[in-house]
C-alpha cells in the first residue's frame, strides 16, 4: 500500500484509488443507501385524508429502521473520502470524492440527522462550487430546509437553481431538472399553500423519470383540485390515476374520492352508489370498508337523504378496523350531527369513539379534546340526575312495587348473560368451522413445517381472525376496553377479595350486597333515611349547577343552560348556589334580549343579598374596576411600608397597618402581610407580649396565609424564654419539604448512561454483549465505550458513555430502554437506569444511594 498512498500525483496512483474508491468503498455505501431507500418506501404509509406530500420521508421510527443500512453508506462515504482522496494544489483529482460528500449528507438525510445533513450539503456547495455536483448539494439542502419546516431558508436556495435553470447554465445536471419543480411543489404544499403548487406539479409531471413519481403528482393535483371545488378536473385526474396502475392502496383512494368527487346538481348518483357497493363486495376492500361508507355518506348528503347519511356514517366508526383516521373522522362528523340537533348524550359517545383513536396531527386536536371532555362531564351530570331520581322514586314507591322493579332488572341481567353465552358458543363454533375450512389450526402448520410466528399466512389468518373478533385497539394496557372513560367498575380480583373477606367475616349481607343478581346489590343504594335522602337532592342540585355551566361557558347554548338554571331553582329554591344562579340567569336573559326575567333576577339579587359582589357588579358596572384601583393603592401602600421597615421607621409601619385594616378591611389579600411587618416593628418599640398578641392574631385569623408559618417559627422562638406566652395554633405545613441532594444540575457537562444492576439478576458479560450489540447496530458512528464496576456486594453498576450533554444522553437513554433485547431477562425492580454527569459520578459512586439519585434524575432530566 505504500506505493499506492495519496501523498504523490501520479498517474498510477489517480488510477488506483479511482478504481479502488469506486468498487471497493464508495459501490458499498450507494448499494446501502438504495437499499434503505427501498425498504423506506416499503415501510411509510401515507395519510390520504390529508393532502400527500411529493416526497413522503417516513417518522423517526421509520427512519430508525433502516439506520444500520443508513450508518454503513456514511461509514464507506467517510471511507472513500478519508482513504482515497487525492488533493493537489486545491483539485481533487478522485472523481469519486465529491460523490462521497453527496452520499453522506444523503444518508444524513434519511436518518432525520438534518443538521449533519445540511452540514455535509453545505460543504459540498463551498466546496465543489464550479462542479455540478454543486446543484444537486442546493436541492437536497433545500429538501432538508423543507423536512425542518425552515421555509424562508429553501425558498432562497430554489430560486438560486431556479434563476440559473432560466439562464440556460448547463453545468446544471439532468437529475436536477427532474426534480427541482416537483421540490418546489413540495415545498409549497408543506406550507399548505396548495394554488402555488399546481403549476409546479404539472411541470414536474411533464419532465419527471420515475412513473411513481408522476403518479403521485397526478394524485396531488386531483386533491388540491377536490379540495378546492373543482370537481370535473379532479375526477379526470383521479381516472387518469386509476389508469397508470398504481399501487392499490393509491388506486383505491382514487377511486374512493372520484366518488366523493360527485355533484348533485351535474350528476346521477345511481351510477356511484352502485359503483361504491360493489367495491363493498370485494375481499381486496375488507380493510377499506370505512372508508367505502364514508364515500356512500357524503353521496347521501349530498342527495338531501341526511338519514341514510347517518346511517352509512354509523357504518363507518363500526367496520373501521385499521385507519384510526378514518375512524375519528366519521365519528367526529357524527359527533357534530347530533351535536347540532342537539343530542349531546349521542354526541359525547362518538366524541368519545374520536378521542380513543384521534391521531395527535389531526386538525383541531385540542379544541376536539376539549369539547370531548366537556361533553363527558355534561353526560356524567345528567347521568348523576338519572340515577338519582330513579333511586328517589323507588325510595317511595310501596315496597311490593320496589321489590317487583328489582326483580324484573334481575331477571333482565341473567337473560343478557345467557344471550351472551350463547352468543360466544356460537362464535366459537363458527370460528371453529372457519379454522377447519381455512386450515388455521395450531396442530398442522399453514405452508409447511413452520414455527407458528415464522409463517406469514398464519400470521396473516390470526391479525385477521384477531380484528373480525375485536376491531381495531390499540397496544396499551386494557385493551379490550374500548371505552375507557366509561369503565367505572372495580377489578374482578379485588371484588373477588372483597367476597371472601366479607365470607370470612360471616357477612352474609355484604356479600348479597356485592352480587348484582341479589336484591341487597339495588337496595343498599335507595335513599331511605333523611340523610341519604338530603345527600341524594345535594347530588343532584349540585349536577344541575355543573350543566347550567357547562352548557352555558362549554357548548355555549343559552337556552339549556336557562332551562337547567330554572330546573334547579324550582326543585331546590333554597339551594346553596342560588346567588350564583340568580346572577348566571340574569346574565343569560340578558343574551336572549328577556328584559323582563333578567330584571327579576336583579331585583332578587339587589333586595336580597344587597351587599354581595354580585349587587354591587349590577349597581356599579366599574365595581371591579374601582376594586383593581383599591388593590393597586393597597399594594402601593404596602411598599412604602416594607421600606419604611427596612430604614428602621417602626412607628411608621404599624400607623401604616392600621390605615390599611381601616380602610380596605381584613379581607384584603395583603392584609397578613401588613400584619406580620406590624408585629415585627412592635417587637422593636414595644414589649414582648405586644409582639405575641399580634403573632397570635396572624396565625389564627389567617392560617392559610404565607406568613403564617414566619409568625408560628418567630412565636415558638419567644416560647423558649417565655413558656407563658404559648405557642399559638400550629400550622404544620402539609406541602412536602424540598428535595435535596448532593448533585448539582449540569445539563450542558458531559454525560454518562448509568444502570445499577442486581447482581443475582444478570450475567455481567452478557448484559455488556446486548448493550454493545444495541450501540453497534444503532450507534456504530459513535465511539462509545461501555464500562463496569461491583458498585456494592449485591450490585453492578454500567456505564456507557461519552455524551456531550444531557440532551444527547437523554435520546440514548429513550431509545435504549424501550429495547426489549437489552432489558428482556430483567425483572421489575432490578435495575435502575438513569443518566448521570461526569460532576456528579464521584459523588454517586461515594454515596451509593441509587434511590436518591433516581429521584434527583427524575426532578431534573425527565420533568425538564
């Protein structure tokens, strides 16, 4: 090799380390990186309820998939170029080292690494700037502008290329031309700005190589032009689509949307409707059913049939097996059907159905959230008010009648659970039936000798025999719980436990009371005495409050809130919020232009409660305002006090508390606060008894107060000479005391992964193996280094490291502890992990205390 170095230009060597670069290294990298781009486009799925992106990269865990493949074309790019580059009086004469750069910041690029990609793409530029390779750098920087969402960076870069493609610059490579205009339409359509997209889109059809890619153009201007109105360009490019045969899940869409394309005014809607209920029909489409009665939905509606619309929106939330999407969306439209008539009991249980399954990118996620959430606290009042008057009523119904309505519940109860029973043997007999049609049984393999998990088809039958059984959850806990919001009901371990406990205790009664198919389960509930009677109306006054205020500030309806407000009064007349609800309704008929109910609950509130807040609001609309003025002038007061303090005016001080207990009384909120400072100013003029009657006042009066706890410290101080003083009321602090630590936080220091192991529950060996294949495969371009030490006779303690900061030891830390590889033989409790600063490790191998510094980790890295 030393003959062929690239200290000497010759002819010879130029040769040599062209050809080696090529086929030995930089060959290796490109196979690599077209191979992860081909597993990329294997792997993404795209969301056509939006409008596609033209180029559609995939999430970070997509992008994690492919980062072995990805990291071995960067190692043989940094290769080619540390190895064979030739530079010589600032030419580099390896025709493969530009390429190299190229291939670096593109694999940079998939890997969401988008600052080592821009980097790398910015060199390049610099570089290489009478090379052509220059133009292709400037796309995929602007490409990489565009995935940061750094728009007014791309935008300079594309007119750049643009303004020299205009120029005629012919050092401007082929490949740029094809892809620069469909760049910029992606840039623009990630900026939502679809009109400025569509002439890009049709030049990019126009000059683009990849038939996929022209697909994919056609599809996204069919889109832009659907979503814009213009319908007859959209079907004819959704049928253009359909024609170049592409993959089915875009042909499928196509057609879908061709559908919902339809208008009533211009077209007939047999032809659709038919042609929507044979793609019903088909196996291809049993994924895809949601969809199809979404289409059949919005072609109802707009044929004015609202039921039938409805009906295949009903139809659409319940065969939604895959598209979480999808679902959301028919249940969200569903949602706002019955919101709008209204219905909000039938609303919140399809809110409810959106929520489960609402992706968190969906438009207008946390204003959906919220009125889920409201409309669930307005059903769970309305429910409370059921309840209650039901339990009412059978508390005064004759107890033959009582006895006669439980019964026929339980009798109700065993019929569900044996239509229930029989309902599972029969699904189990026809699973049973489908299995021996189908050859999906555990005793022959499907496709050969095959373990079960290693066959595709078997796999295949289970997912769907999995979905036809339960539909489409999510892997989480509880997840054959669909509606978890409504699941109130205790676990059957602990019920169980309760039963026995109760069986032990000879409780015969108890255990009636448990079982929902004895009388006692109803009865232990009614309202029979006059406590749970009063209890009982508390409830349900209290649920008509909470509507009046949901309906009123949640869903804004006037009108119900007047009507729940109203209920309320005439039921509980003497309730303890009808302050607050004269003042709600006088409010709300002012909204509906009632001038004669508003002036009733006026005069109601004036006349009967004459110095309340609420008076005063409607006698003097400035009441708050001259009430921040009031503040404003105690605050300002207060200061002039706390100086007057610090220059030692104590008889200041104390004339100054006492204006301000005179004219803005003991409610104010500074008031404490003029207290203490007055109780420390006695403490200097006057004898120490004075000082203790004021602490004393402090604390008893205003034991919620800040100064409260001062005032209790500084008076058990004086108790320690004068017992006879006493100590006041105490005011223990029920806030927990602040955490302290030994570590200091450092997040811009350099880091450490650290994981303290039971000893008993590895072997120290294998555990290091796993952690240096995870960083191998995930990390190879790192020089992490992976350390042990017996921290203590039951412990070892691990750590891997160097990490530049607690950021870059933080996505070490998430993306290794969900590795079920790394941590799959550890049990719960034998481990810690957490990580740890170079400052803080000496003081954390001294200590030893794992659980100390757990909670320091937790406070400071995983709350930050």
């Amino acid at each position: 090799m030393v003959s062929c170095s690239t200290k000497k230009n010759t002819f010879t060597r130029r040769m040599y380390h062209n050809l080696t670069s090529h086929y030995n290294v930089y060959w290796n990298g490109k196979e690599a990186l077209i191979e992860a781009e081909k597993e990329l486009e294997t792997t993404i799925d795209d969301n056509y309820n939006m409008i596609l992106p033209m180029y559609n990269y995939g999430t970070d865990a997509d992008a994690k998939t492919v980062t072995p493949l990805l990291d071995r074309a960067i190692e043989k790019g940094s290769k080619t170029i540390l190895k064979h580059s030739m530079r010589f009086g600032g030419k580099e004469y390896i025709k493969w080292i530009d390429d190299a750069y190229l291939l670096i910041g593109k694999a940079y690029f998939y890997k969401r690494d988008y600052y080592s990609a821009r980097r790398s793409f910015s060199f390049i530029m610099r570089e290489y700037e009478d090379n052509p390779i220059k133009y292709n750098a400037m796309l995929w920087l602007a490409r990489t502008y565009i995935e940061m969402e750094q728009f007014e960076k791309s935008e300079p870069v594309l007119n750049l290329i643009e303004t020299d493609m205009n120029e005629g610059e012919n050092k401007i490579p082929t490949s740029v031309y094809h892809n620069f205009p469909l760049v910029q339409a992606d840039q623009f359509i990630k900026q939502e700005k679809y009109t400025y997209a569509i002439d890009y889109l049709y030049d990019g059809i126009a000059v683009a190589g990849k038939k996929d890619l022209k697909t994919r153009a056609k599809f996204i201007l069919a889109q832009i032009y659907h979503l814009e109105g213009d319908l007859d360009e959209a079907s004819q490019l959704y049928a253009e689509v359909i024609r170049r045969n592409p993959q089915y899940d875009m042909a499928f869409q196509a057609k879908i949307n061709m559908a919902r394309a339809y208008e009533a005014d211009n077209g007939d809607s047999k032809t659709i409707i038919k042609y929507l209920n044979r793609m019903l029909r088909d196996d291809k489409n049993k994924d895809y059913l949601d969809q199809i009665y979404y289409a059949l939905a919005e072609v109802a509606f707009k044929d004015k049939e609202d039921s039938l619309g409805v009906e295949y929106l009903r139809l659409s939330v319940a065969r939604s097996v895959a598209n979480d999407y999808q679902k959301s969306t028919s249940a969200l439209e569903l949602a706002d059907i019955y919101f709008a008539v209204p219905e909000y009991e039938l609303s919140q249980a399809y809110y409810d159905t959106a929520v489960t399954f609402l992706p968190q990118d969906y438009p207008n996620y946390e204003e959906i959230r919220n009125k889920a959430t409201k409309l669930s606290e307005l059903v769970a009042n309305l429910k409370v008010i059921m309840l209650e008057d039901s339990l009412q009523m059978l508390a005064f119904m004759p107890e033959p009648e009582r006895m006669a309505i439980i019964d026929e519940i339980i009798m109700n109860l065993i019929e569900e659970e044996q239509r229930q029973i029989e309902a599972e043997q029969l699904e189990q007999s026809l699973a049973s039936f489908d299995q021996g049609q189908s050859g999906f049984n555990t005793g022959q393999p499907i496709g050969g000798a095959k373990w079960y998990f290693y066959n595709s088809n078997t796999l295949s039958n289970g997912y769907s025999e999995f979905i036809r059984k339960w539909g489409s959850r999510k892997l989480e806990d509880l997840w054959r719980l669909q509606e978890k919001q409504l699941i109130t009901l205790e676990p059957e371990e602990l019920l169980d436990e309760a039963i026995d406990s109760l069986a032990r205790a000879g409780d015969t009664l108890g255990i009636k009371a448990l079982d929902p198919h004895n009388r006692e389960y109803y009865l232990k509930d009614i309202p029979f005495s006059e406590d749970a009677l009063a209890k009982s109306d508390e409830a349900i006054a209290e649920a008509f409050y909470n509507l009046g205020l949901i309906y009123a500030e949640g869903l804004h309806n006037t009108l119900k809130s007047i009507e729940s407000y109203e209920e309320l009064l005439e039921r509980y007349p003497n309730d303890t919020n009808r302050l607050r609800v004269y003042y709600q309704l006088y409010r709300l008929y002012l909204d509906v232009s009632d001038l004669n109910r508003s002036d009733y609950y006026k005069n109601l509130i004036i006349n009967d409660y004459p110095d309340s807040d609420y008076a005063m609001i409607i006698l003097d609309p400035d009441y708050f305002k001259n009430m921040k003025a009031k503040e404003s002038e105690l605050s300002e007061l207060y200061s002039r006090t706390y100086t007057a303090f610090e220059r030692g005016q104590y008889y200041t001080v104390i004339g100054n508390s006492d204006q301000a207990l005179r004219l803005y009384g003991d409610s104010a909120a500074l008031i404490p606060k003029f207290l203490y400072l007055k109780a420390l100013a006695v403490g200097k003029v006057d004898v120490v008894d004075s000082l203790a009657v004021v602490l004393k006042g402090i604390i008893k009066n205003y034991p919620s107060s800040e100064v409260s706890p001062m005032a209790q410290d500084l008076l058990n101080y004086i108790a320690k000479d004068r017992p006879d003083l006493g100590t006041g009321t105490s005011t223990e602090s029920s806030e927990e005391p602040a955490f302290e630590s030994p570590y200091a936080y450092d997040p811009q220091s350099t880091h450490l992964y650290l994981l303290v192991v039971k000893r008993q529950s590895i072997k120290l060996s294998a555990m290091k193996v796993r952690i240096s294949d995870h960083n191998q495969k995930y990390y190879s371009l790192r020089e992490l280094t992976i350390n042990s030490v017996l921290l203590d006779d039951i412990r070892y303690m691990i750590t891997v490291g160097n990490f530049d900061n607690a950021e870059d030891a933080m996505d070490y830390y998430n993306d290794i502890n969900g590795d079920a590889y790394v941590f799959g033989e550890l049990g719960t409790g034998n481990f810690v992990e957490t990580i740890i600063s170079m400052k803080n490790y000496p003081i954390f191998y001294r200590d030893k205390d794992a659980d100390l510094y757990k909670r320091f980790f937790e406070i400071n890295y995983l709350n930050d």
